[in-house]
C-alpha cells in the first residue's frame, strides 16, 4: 500500500500501511489490535484515539482502494474514447493494482474479513460491483458510439470480465501472493477479448 507521498505519513496512515503490511506479510493470521499496536510503535490506547474500532481501519483501506482504483479510472475515461482500449486499461489497472497491494487484496475478497462486522464484507463486494458497472457503462458506450456488439448482452459481457479480474485476485490470495494476477496480462486478454466482440469496426 502506497500514500504516493514522499511526506512523513500522519499517524493514521502509517497504522494503515502498518496493517496492509501484516495483512500481506502474515497471511491466515488475524490480525488483532495488539499486534498491530506493536507494529505501529504505538499503544493500542492510542489506535482507538485515531481510529475508533478496529471496523474502521478496515473500512480506512477500502477506502484508500477505492480512491486509489475509480481516481484513475476516471482519468482513462477522460483520456480514452475506444472503449476496447477503455476495458483494457480498466481491466489492467485493476490487476496491476492488486498486484501491488497484496494486503488490500485479502481485505477486497473478503479472506480477511472472516468473523469481522458483515458491513465491510458488504463494502469490500460493493467495490467490485462499482466497478463491473464501470465495465458495463463502457461496453454499453461502445455499443452505441461506435457500432461494437459484444457476443451477449452488455451485463453479461461486463460480468465475465469480472470473472477474470476477481479470479485472478483470488487465485493471488490463495497462492499467498505467488501467482501474481497482472501476469502475462496482455496475451490474456487477447484470448479474452477474441471472444467478447462479436464484430470489430475500425
């Protein structure tokens, strides 16, 4: 996990970047306040000061994912029209993402969320919801600015593309972070993608 400031983080977010740590470098252990504390340098005293449960750190780095992902994706949008080049550049930006972020990828499948609050597994899953109707929207853009067709309907298209970007992160998860989900990207999705359009004008 990255701020992307080359300032001292403030206190709040050196105990996130202390807990996206633990999370990728302990995988399968939960993480407790105490442990945390230590890795902070601090008391857990003075965790509750900054962050009043240990939901809300949780929720910190959802939130740190999302403004980290959809900032970003907003940009391609901007600079891109092709909406092939859209889905590939969303599509990539979300495994390189995770790719860099392995702890934030436990807290975004849910792997470290078991036996915590049912509000941040619903938060975690509303993040890839946000973000197959990202796809969605682009697939349907294409459709009507550019003459695409995709080989089924628009929401299918957008959820079988989820089902590769989700897959991928699961399969990072599940391998403690070897098979690393930006791998190899482009030859899959020239195999992806061969079989998502039907038809492809210009």
């Amino acid at each position: 996990m990255s701020t992307n400031n080359t300032q001292v983080p403030s206190r709040q977010e050196a105990i996130l970047l202390a807990l996206a740590g633990l999370l990728e470098t302990d995988p399968g252990s939960k993480i407790t306040t105490a442990n945390l504390a230590r890795a902070v340098g601090v008391t857990e005293a003075a965790l509750y000061r900054h962050f009043p449960s240990k939901r809300k750190m949780f929720e910190g780095l959802i939130d740190f994912a999302e403004e980290a992902v959809f900032s970003r994706c907003q940009q391609i949008l901007n600079e891109q029209g092709d909406a092939r080049v859209r889905l590939s550049q969303l599509t990539s930006l979300m495994l390189v993402f995770a790719d860099r972020n392995p702890g934030l990828c436990r807290v975004l499948t849910g792997e470290a969320l078991t036996g915590e609050d049912d509000v941040l597994r619903r938060r975690a899953s509303q993040f890839f919801e946000r973000l197959e109707t990202q796809l969605r929207q682009v697939i349907k853009e294409g459709e009507i600015r550019q003459g695409l067709r995709v080989g089924t309907s628009s929401t299918r298209a957008a959820a079988w593309l989820m089902v590769f970007v989700e897959g991928r992160i699961q399969r990072f998860v599940r391998s403690t972070f070897k098979h690393r989900p930006a791998q190899d990207f482009d030859e899959s999705w020239a195999l992806l993608t061969a079989t998502l359009w039907s038809d492809q004008p210009g």
